[in-house]
C-alpha cells in the first residue's frame, strides 16, 4: 500500500470535488456536506463520464452523462444500474490539514 499526498482540505469546497492524478489514475475527492471525503475513480464504469463533475446528493454523485447515481463510500452504482468502481481511503492531518489517500498495492 502507498499513501500520497494530494491537496489541502481547504482545496475543496463543501458539496464539491477536485480530481488528483496518481500513479496514472485520475482520482476525484468530494467533500460531503458533513464535512467528510470521499476518493474514487474519476470515470463512471458506464461510459467513463467524469464523476468529479457531476452533482454530489448525500453520500452519492450523480454521473454528468447518464445520471447513474453512484455511492462515494463503497464505489457501487445504485439499482437499477449495475457496476463499481475504486474507491480510496482518505485521511486528514488534523494540524496541517493535508489531504492523504491510500492506494492498494
């Protein structure tokens, strides 16, 4: 496992995303409106939309391309669609307010 830093949290507004490259994967962070992150892969297992510019409702981002409505904690497309993508463990520095995300080996 390899864990990178990639932003500030002061990068991020609330209910919206940026998107990081790392490793050659491009990765999209949301901040919910509690305040949480979520990291996962920037393409919509569909047909790839870029999930970063899709609209945040609770915990799930709706695809700007077809609508699938996709939960940010597990990556798993909600019914009646079918599908999942990467998901990545994020961290905060409570002092520094770096952002940290945990990619598997």
């Amino acid at each position: 496992m390899s864990k990178f830093r990639i932003g500030h949290l002061a990068d991020i507004d609330e209910k919206g995303a940026r998107t990081f490259l790392v490793e050659d994967t491009e990765i999209a962070v949301f901040k919910l409106s509690d305040g949480s992150l979520h990291a996962v892969e920037n393409r919509c297992p569909h047909k790839g939309g870029k999930l970063s510019e899709g609209m945040i409702c609770g915990t799930a981002v709706h695809c700007p391309l077809h609508d699938w409505k996709i939960d940010l904690r597990s990556g798993k497309v909600h019914e009646p669609d079918d599908g999942c993508l990467n998901t990545y463990k994020t961290e905060v520095d409570g002092d520094s307010g770096d952002i940290y995300i945990t990619i598997a080996g």
